[in-house]
C-alpha cells in the first residue's frame, strides 16, 4: 500500500481540499470511513475505487449536496463542513453529475445564465452574453446554444454541465464519473477537455471509472475501497499496484493498458455449423422509433436466430438503449415491424411482450429497493406455477450464489455488482426466449464485469438467445456470435464478431471516428 | 377541572375511534403511495359509502354493519371506471391535473348528493350506536368497538393482501417503478386502477362505519379528508400499519383535546400535530417499506 | 429546439398578447367613463379582476417557481383580517390599508417559509392545505377576532365603482409584478429552482430565498385581495375569508386557463366568473357543472384554454402558411 507522509506545517495552501476524519454514515451503513485525504491545488487528481467504495458520496460531501457525518472538510484552508451547497459553490466549487443533470426545459445558454445570475444578478446583458459565449466556444457547445437541453445526447450533456459549472470561475472543479457511458471516440475529446481546463490555477478532481481518463489526466490519484482510503501516490505507480489490482481493477488491465493484449483467454466457442438453418426467433424490419420530438431510430432492419448472441455496438445517441426499449416495448415504435417467435409484436404493451417471451435487463438495473431480493425475482415469473418458479430460482441462485445469501434483503442493501446480478437473474425468471442486456457493465468496477460476463457466457453457452448492449467493445464481442454497429439510428455494419475484433480499420471508421456525437 | 375518569374515557374513546379513523384514511395512504394521486374525492367517497348504507338499512333493514364489504365493493367497481376513463389518460401530465381532476369529480358528487339526497343531516341509526360498554373503571361506546375491531380487521387483510400475494408484490413495486414493473411483466394500468378502486373501497367501509356512529351531511366528506390527510401523513404515505398507528395516536388527542379544551379544539390539535410532523419529520413517525 | 416547439411558442406567445390587449381594453373604460357600467357590471368586474389577481399571483408561485400551494386561503383570510382591524381603529385611507394587509401577509410567508419549503412536491401541495385549515380553525375558536362570527367593517361601506377602481389598481400591479417577474432574470432562477433545486444549489443558486422571494410577493398579492373582498363585503368570518374554496377555486382557475403559461390565470378566471353568473339561475347544478367542465377541460386541454387556443392557432398558421410539417 503505497502512502504518502501527512503534510504538516503551515503549508496548508498547499491543497485545495484536505480532509480530516470524515465519515458519513446512513444509518447503520458507513459510507465514508474517517478519510483524510489531501488533494494538491492547481493539479488534475483521480480517485477511484470498487463500486461501493463511496466516490460519489465523497463528492457529495466535498460540493455539500451531503452534510458528513463527523469530521472537517477544508476548502483552500477553510473549514466549509457545515456550508450548504449554494455557498460552496459561490466560493467557486463546482461539480458534474454522474448522471447529467441539466434543466431540461431551459436552453443551453439559459442553463449557463443560471450560474452566472445567481452570483452576478446585475450584470450587464453585455457583459453576460459575452461571458456565457465565450464558456460554450471553450466546452464545444458554441453551435448549440439555443437547443433545449432536453433534446442534447449524452457527450453534449456532460460537456454542458462542464460548461455550467465552469460559468462559476471555480477553483475546484469535481467531475464525477463524466466518462461513462462514452465510447472511445468521446473519451478521446473529454481528455482534451479536461486538458484544457487544467490550466494550473483550477483544481479538478476527477472520479473515474474508466482508466484511460485517469491515465491520461491525472497525476496524482486515491483509491477508495468500502469507504476508506486504500492507497494514493503517483498514477502509475498506483494503478501498477498489485494490491489496487486485487481490489478494483481485475485481471483485465493489468500491466499495459491496450485492450487488446488480455491475459484472460477469450471463452472458445465456435460457431455452430448448423446455425444458419436455425429458426429466425426476432425479425425486425424498418422500425423508426423516438421519444417526443426526437426521432432515434430511422429504420432499422435486424434478424436474430434462436441461440444467437448479438452484440448491438455503437456511439451513444446513436440509439442502442431506444433499440432496447423498442423491442422490449418501453417505447412504441412509429413505424415498421417486430415480429417474435411468428407473433406481431409490434403494437403490444411491454408487459404483454414479456408473457410472450421477450425479456429485457434494463440499463440503470432498476430494481425494486423496497422488495427483498428474492421478491424481486419473483414478480418477474409471471404466471408460472409454483414448481417452476422454484427451479427458476434455484438456477439463479446457483449462477448468481451472493444473491442467495442476501435472498431476504431489500434491494437497497445491495452493492452496484450485486444489483447487476439481481437486475440479470429478474431477466430470466419468466422463461425467456430472448434477454435484451443493456449497459450491464455501466458503473461497475472491471473485477465486476469479469464476474458477469462469466455468468453470461454460461448462459450462452446453454442455448440462451440474447442481445447485448455494452460501452465495452472487447468484451461484448468477445461473448457475442454477431455484432451489428448502431450510427445515427441505423445499422451501419453488421457482421461476425471475431471479423469485428480483428479487423481494426472497420473498428476505428465505426466506434472510434464513425460517431460524431449528436 | 376534568376528573380522571373523564380522561380515561376519552382516552380510551378516542383509541377506538382513531382505529375507525385510520380505516378511512387507508385507502387515501394506498393511493398516494402506489399511484402519487393526492386524492380530492376521497372525502366523497366516504360519504357515499355512508349513504349507500343508510339506503340499505331504509330499504332492506339490513344492518350496513355486515354488509361493509358488499358497500366497499359496490363504491370500489364505481370507482373503476373513473380512473380507467378520467385520470389514467392524465398521468403523464403530471401530478396537478389528476388531482384537480379528483377535485372536480368530489364537487360534482357532492353537488349529486345534495340533489338527490337532500342537505339533511342523517345518520344510520343503530340501537347498538348508543350503548356504552363498561371495561373495568373505563366506560366507550359499544359501537366504538365493533367499529375498531372492523377496522383492523380490514387493516390486516389489506396489509397481507399487500405484503404477501402477488397482487401486492405488482402493486409495491408499481409504486417504487412503474416502468421496470412493466419491463418484468407487471400490467401497471390494471394496478392503478384496482389500487384505486381498493382506495375507494375502503373510503366506502370506513365511511359506513363514520354514518353509524356520527351523523352525516353531503358536505361531510372535506372534513375526513383533511383528518384523514393528517393521519397519512404521521403514518408515513403508503404505510399500512403506520397508519393504524397514526390514526389511534390522532384520535387520542383529538379527544384529549376535546374533553381538556372544549369541543372546537378537536380538530385544531389535530392540523397543529400534523403541521409539527410535516415541519419535522414529513416521511412519517414510522418507516415502513409497504408499498 | 424543434420547428414545431418554436411555432407552438410562438403561437401561445401570440395568444397572450392579444390577451393583455383585450384585458385592458375590457376594463379600463370602466374607470374611465365613470357611468358607463351598471352596479352589476361594476360588480361582475369587481369580482372578475380579484379572481384574476388571485390567480396571477398562484401562477406565479406554481407554475413558474413549482410550489403548488392549496393553502391560498390563508393569505386571503389574514389579508382581510388585517383590514377590517386596520379600518375600524386606524383612519389610515383604504389603499395603505391594502397595502398593509398585502404586508402582512408577506410576512406570515416570511414566518412559515422555514417550516413548509422542508417540504417537496407533494408534501408541500398537502402542508399547505392543512396551513390554511389550521388557521381557519384558529380563527374559529380564538376569540380576540370574532370568533364563529368575525367582524363587522365600522366604516363607510364602498360603493360598487370605488371598489372597481381599487382592484383595477391592484390588478395593475399585480400585471405589472408579473410581468417584470416572468421575464427577468428572476425567472430563470425560479425555473431552475423548479426544476432541479439540488442541480441548481449547485450552480450556487440560493434556492430558499429563490422560493421565499416568489412566496412573498405572491402571498402580497393575494393579502391584498383578501383585503378588498372583505372591504366589499364589510364583514368578515373563518369559513368565508380562510375557507376551502379559495384554495381550490384559484387553483381550478388556473389550471384551466394554463398553469404556468403567462396569461393562463386571466383567461381562467375570467371563465369561471362568467360561467358562474351564466349559471346564477341553476344554483343547484352551478357547482356540479364547474365541476364537470373541470373535469372535461383538464383531460382534453391538459395545458388549459390558452394552450388550447395556442395550439388552434399554430394549427391554423400551419395551414395558412402551408407548411407541412412531418
């Protein structure tokens, strides 16, 4: 465990955010266990941690959304424990949200003037317009200035709140998880902005779960791991650690941070000689589909046989999860077909679709908080009869053994992995014919997702007919049979996976440089 | 000077009547909980519970005590229709406009009522209704009893309808996510509706029990809604036994304070304790995980 | 922001305009030729541009900054207590009485704010009912202030056209707050504040006082009013000045001309004072008929008469313009 000496003396300016003793507890729950950390001013710092080990509490706690629970929180040397959020920010701390949180219904600029309004109410219009034009020119947002926020895809989001936050002059600026969801075109220009807000006088603390943002942004980092500080120093050094490895970053990236070097073999199945003549199970023609004005999906063709595993890659905004939804029925398509399994599908409500055999894991898990963990397994086996549901569940229990023990716990006491579990075994208690997996490894740490995808490769590998929707190309294709590319709600690509993984020129023109993000 | 035994009476009383009182608050709790509806027409709902039972001891002399379920399924199947019809195409509008919705359905019957029924002041007159029953020093109204123990009796069942069948499971996790419901299978408009309609159902039994016991007027319906709103609230939304709990510890002091205070204080000790527990701790005394 | 959304903007935009043109040119001539109206009319008007007042300020409070408050009778009920106490032991003239009462219930906000802003969305709409009730009932058994019975107005009774002139006056005022309220900086604060207060806190808006700004001056607004229904009716008494129906009614007002829509609550008031006097003669069915049209209005034009007419009117440019849209 790599540590660094306590800086004592006078020098207390030398860090931007120094805590003591902090700690948050909800009820019996400790979130935040007595950490002390020093974070250097005018740097760029990394923290990250397991999922569980209390990151976004701890920007919570350092922008004041949360009040802790014992100890002192020092803000360039001063103690702004009990200061509310509104003043924090006031004196220049500002934060992004893990999910993006802008005010859907005002416009770009508008979602600017707010931060600038609150503090300089008597500002010139002038002096404003020229103020909030020129932190859109700085975060990329100068063309959409007056889009309501509501209609902006994901990359334009985070890159709005980046720009709300920065209409504060912050000197601390906490990013918390701003890389998820992104492919890695996106990642590519948030590095570049992060680079050029880090102009030394502004501190940005970035939490991370992607590891190429933290290596190529920060110098320094912490780790936290079930509320404490595990470890912190030099991000190589670090993230080289065979301790922090063990805990968080799995076998996956170890040593060298190309994906393509693993050291995990890749499960060997081999294409079924007889999969072409297997019976088509989902048909989907010219389906379009959006949300309010928005249109998504602009005709998309896709036909999965029975056993297939197909992976659905593309850059965000190019509509994966409204695929989901849209086969799964969340959201009614506008036009097209959807035929399962011989049935028109295409006009039925989502729970009708479910009975019929279509299941969908949701991105975000949603899980029932307020029901046990075995209850939640239960509502999803609709209509089975009592030996049935036993035996479903039993299997699960099997694939998924910690969900047995906590079978009588409410969702809330879950973990982030452990909720992912239960989100996949919900998914397969109705019997299904095909499981839709949307963004099953968002948030989640990668000695997680090891164990997930091991738990899907079983599946696939008894027959079970899936989708699978990840950010996470590598391992997608290393599950699926077939991989089709999203691009401006259409199928760009589509083809074998093991022709995908290895064919780099096909994967830079497609999920590297194919998405601008609109 | 207000003699012991005095308060002891009204101790006691107002145990049992809050237990009554909780009942007619639970279909509010339910609905708020499951469906996010602040109910304007649960008043109403009571009342027409009260008058479908005075009807029917007028008309058949049947005893509305033995028939409660009967009325509480009569006003439930009504209640249907007017959520599957008036407030379920509203939902995505947001929360105003189903409850003005409620609002303009409570006035519309209200308004019924009068014309049909008249502005008279009734009351379901019962023999049982005025005979006091002497446990040990402490003397209640024998219809106090039934009343109470009808009333949790009705509790308990709704509470294992909730916790323990599928119907519950459905109408729990609705209320935590309606779209994750629908995604596992859960038919959430069926839910809303029949969570409504058990709402009503029990506004109706409760509403029956209130016309035995107390008098009633078209009219009468706003009063219960605010007591009721009351009770919700220190009960935690969506609570069942919180309820209960809440409904007795209202019903305590309103009668504490009647007997110390004088009678027009009832109701204002109940909005100050209830304007306290929003101040202070809005969830509810109680934390419950019930829908 | 799409084409459609910026017509349908536009189009309501248009609407609300030609409404505060109408608006005025309704009312002013009452003012201006002093025996131009009957004692009836002046009545209706009266009775009209108080509901409007009423709504405005409620519309400001929930449709703009999203506190849906069914507690509007308390700031009535105080503002006309204050005046009828004010009137009968002071000699101060009748317009700083108002305005007094306006204070007064600016302060009582400025009291309960702390306690009722702990409490969102729903709790809030519920809080504040239960406010107005509890202090009903206050009234009711407190005895400084009439009790059962209240109190009498000592003074002079207005006539039908001095009371014109002095909610014309107000309701100038109140249009004016409104304006200047929902177009300024202000309002934007109060949009974030609605729509993500913890986001906005962030940003370093001070939501309380975001909140208890807008609270104030619509619980001014609505003080005020109170205090010239009471000067009206030269009485005043807990189930009339604190009861139910004020909560409700200037809520129903609202949400059927527009919530949140800049002339929403004039159009809506309007409406339910003419249906009333329409209905004047069916005095059993008067209430059950609003209701019904509530009930109508709210599940086919969800964003009230004005949204309604806006879309016509969008529809109608469309299809004079030509315009296809897809």
């Amino acid at each position: 465990m790599t540590g660094r000496a306590a800086s004592n003396g006078d020098l207390s300016s030398d860090f931007i955010i120094e805590t003591r003793g902090l700690t948050k507890r909800y009820g019996g729950l400790v979130a935040i266990d007595n950490v002390n950390l020093s974070i250097p001013r005018g740097e760029v710092f990394g923290i990250i941690g397991p999922n569980g080990a209390g990151k976004s509490t701890l920007v919570g706690l350092i922008s004041g959304a949360l009040k802790p629970s014992s100890g002192t929180i020092l803000y360039d040397g001063v103690d702004i424990s009990a200061l509310p959020a509104a003043e924090r920010a006031r004196r220049g701390v500002g934060r992004t949200y893990q999910i993006p949180r802008p005010f859907l219904d005002m416009t770009v600029a508008e979602n600017l003037e707010v931060a600038l309004y609150s503090a300089k109410p008597f500002i010139s219009a002038r002096s404003a317009r020229e103020q909030v034009n020129a932190t859109l020119t700085r975060t990329g947002l100068a063309r959409e200035a007056d889009l309501i926020a509501r209609n902006l895809p994901l990359l334009r989001r985070k890159r709005l709140e980046v720009a709300r936050a920065l209409m504060l002059d912050p000197r601390l600026l906490l990013l918390d998880e701003v890389g998820a969801g992104l492919i890695d075109a996106e990642v590519s220009e948030l590095i570049e902005l992060v680079h050029s807000i880090a102009d030394g006088k502004t501190s940005i603390v970035i939490i991370e779960h992607v590891i190429r943002i933290v290596r190529e942004c920060c110098r320094q980092l912490a780790v936290l791991h079930i509320g404490a500080k595990f470890a912190e120093g030099q991000t190589d050094a670090a993230l080289a650690d065979k301790e922090v490895a063990a805990i968080y970053l799995g076998t996956a990236h170890r040593d060298d941070s190309t994906s393509q070097s693993r050291i995990w073999t890749a499960p060997n199945h081999s294409v079924n000689p007889g999969a072409s003549r297997r019976d088509v199970l989902l048909r989907i023609t010219g389906v379009t589909a959006g949300y309010g004005q928005a249109r998504v999906l602009t005709g998309v063709d896709l036909e999965v046989k029975t056993g297939e595993a197909v992976a659905i890659l593309g850059t965000n905004g190019a509509g994966k999860t409204t695929l989901a939804n849209t086969i799964s029925g969340s959201v009614r398509a506008t036009g097209g077909n959807i035929i399962f399994d011989g049935h028109d599908v295409t006009n039925l409500p989502s729970h009708l679709r479910l009975r019929r055999g279509i299941s969908h894991c949701m991105e975000g898990r949603r899980i029932f908080a307020t029901l046990s963990v075995e209850e939640n397994l239960l509502i999803a086996a609709r209509g089975a009869d009592r030996s049935v549901r036993q035996r479903r569940l039993e299997e699960i229990y099997t694939l998924f053994p910690a969900l047995h023990t906590r079978r009588r716990n409410l969702g809330t006491s879950l973990s982030g992995g452990e909720q992912q579990m239960l989100a996949i075994g919900r998914s397969l208690m109705s019997g299904p014919g095909l499981v839709i997996f949307d963004e099953i490894s968002l948030g989640l740490a990668p000695i997680m997702m090891d164990r997930l995808y091991e738990a899907l490769q079983q599946l696939r590998d008894s027959g079970l007919t899936m989708l699978i929707i990840e950010q996470d190309v590598d391992r997608a294709l290393d599950l699926a049979d077939r991989a089709c590319v999203l691009e401006r709600g259409r199928f760009a690509l589509s083809g074998a996976a093991t022709e995908m993984r290895s064919d780099r020129h096909l994967r830079r023109l497609y999920l590297g440089e194919g998405g601008d993000d609109e | 000077m207000v003699s012991l035994e005095a308060i002891a009476n009204s101790v006691a009383s107002g145990f049992l009547l809050g237990g009554i009182l909780a009942l007619t608050a639970l279909g509010l709790s339910i609905v708020l909980g499951v469906m996010r509806l602040v109910n304007l027409a649960h008043g109403v709902f009571l009342i027409a519970g009260a008058y479908v039972g005075f009807f029917l001891l007028q008309a058949t002399g049947v005893d509305p005590i033995i028939a409660l379920v009967p009325i509480g399924v009569v006003i439930g199947a009504a209640a249907l229709p007017v959520q599957r019809f008036l407030l379920e195409p509203l939902t995505k509008f947001g929360p105003e406009a189903p409850m003005m919705t409620t609002f303009g359905i409570a006035i519309v019957l209200e308004n019924l009522f009068v014309l049909y029924f008249s502005a008279d002041t009734r009351s379901i007159e019962r023999d049982y209704a005025t005979v006091p029953l002497l446990l040990g020093p402490v003397s209640v109204p024998l219809v106090y009893v039934f009343g109470f123990v009808i009333s949790v009796g009705v509790i308990l069942i709704v509470h294992a309808i909730v916790s323990w069948t599928s119907f519950g499971r459905d109408l729990r996790a609705s209320a935590v996510d309606p779209g994750a419901a629908a995604a596992v299978g859960v038919d959430v408009r069926r839910v809303h509706a029949l969570t409504f309609a058990l709402g009503a159902a029990c506004a109706a039994a409760g509403g029956t029990l209130i016309g035995i016991i107390f008098s009633f007027t078209p009219a009468s319906g706003a009063n219960y809604l605010l007591t009721d709103f009351a009770i919700v609230v220190l009960g935690g939304m969506g609570n069942i036994f919180g309820t209960l709990v809440g409904g007795i510890l209202l019903g305590v002091l309103q009668s504490l304070a009647g007997v110390t205070l004088g009678d027009g204080y009832r109701d204002l000790v109940g909005l100050v304790l209830f304007l306290a527990v929003l101040a202070v701790r809005p969830q509810g005394l109680f934390r419950g995980h019930a829908a | 922001m799409t084409q459609k959304t910026a017509n349908l903007r536009r189009a309501v935009r248009n609407v609300e305009q030609l409404a505060g043109i109408v608006i005025a040119a309704v009312f002013v001539p009452g003012i201006a030729l002093p025996n131009l109206l009957s004692d009836y009319e002046l009545q209706i008007g009266f009775r009209i541009m108080l509901y409007i007042v009423l709504a405005e300020a409620w519309n400001l409070l929930a449709g703009y900054c999203g506190l849906v408050s069914l507690g509007s009778a308390s700031f009535v009920g105080v503002g006309a207590y204050v005046l009828v106490g004010l009137l009968n032991h002071t000699g101060i003239p009748v317009p700083m009485a108002v305005g007094i009462a306006g204070l007064a219930g600016a302060a009582l906000a400025a009291v309960v704010a702390p306690a009722v802003f702990r409490l969102r969305g729903l709790y809030f709409t519920v809080g504040t009912l239960a406010l107005g009730e509890a202090l009903r009932m206050l009234m009711i058994n407190v005895p400084w202030f009439g009790g059962a019975t209240g109190l009498f107005l000592h003074v002079d009774w207005p006539s039908s056209r001095e009371l014109y002139i002095y909610v014309f006056g107000l309701l100038c005022v109140t249009e004016v707050t409104l304006s200047v309220g929902t177009r300024s900086r202000l309002s934007i604060l109060m949009r974030a504040v609605r729509d993500d207060e913890d986001a906005a806190a962030q940003v370093g808006v001070r939501a309380f006082r975001v909140k208890l700004g807008t609270f104030m001056i619509a619980s001014f607004l609505m003080s005020a009013a109170g205090a010239l229904q009471a000067y009206k009716l030269a009485a005043v008494e807990p189930y009339g000045m604190f009861g139910l129906q004020w909560s409700v009614d200037v809520l129903a007002m609202v949400i059927i001309g527009g919530m949140g829509l800049r002339y929403g609550p004039v159009v809506g008031a309007v409406f339910v004072v003419l249906l009333a006097e329409l209905l004047a003669d069916y005095p059993e069915l008067h209430v059950a008929i609003t209701g019904l049209i509530l009930i109508v209005l709210i599940r086919f034009a969800p964003k009230g008469l004005v949204g309604l007419l806006g879309r016509i009117s969008s529809l109608l440019a469309r299809r004079l313009a030509g315009v296809h849209l897809v």
